[in-house]
C-alpha cells in the first residue's frame, strides 16, 4: 500500500517536473517574440511614423530647405 502510493507520488513529480520545464520553454520563446516585437518591428515603424510627421508639418520642403542653407550660413560666420 506505502509503497503503491510512493510510485504514484514519484510519477506525478515527474510529471509536475517536465510540465515546469515545458512552461519554461514557453516563457523563453515568448520573451524572444516579445524582443521582436519591441525592437526589429517598432523600431522602424516609429521611424517612418516621424520622417512622416516631418512631412506633414514641413509640407513645402523647398522654404525648410533654404531656411536651413540660412541658419547654416548665419552660424558659419558666427564661428
């Protein structure tokens, strides 16, 4: 009887053992998507989204263009 039940607390413990490990597995390849997604996918996202913002705000380029050959020359000569 002692020992029936000790073989069957064995059995489950291995069984408890291999589910942690398996969840544990999980949680690693869940922490690598979880990296993904935070950096390789919003990295550039969050780039695009301000080179268009920059577009948006700055619509005609030509007059941020030579704003900015003229702030150039100004400090040029301030140097």
């Amino acid at each position: 009887m002692v020992g029936q039940r000790t073989i069957e607390l064995s059995r489950a413990n291995e069984k408890l053992k291999n589910a942690v490990l398996e969840i544990e597995d999980q949680n690693l390849i869940l922490k690598e998507i979880t990296w993904n997604q935070s950096h390789l996918v919003r990295a550039p996202l969050t780039k695009a989204m301000g080179i268009n913002q920059l577009l948006i705000k700055y619509a005609n380029y030509s007059n941020v263009e030579k704003k900015v050959k003229s702030n150039w020359k100004l400090n040029y000569w301030k140097l």
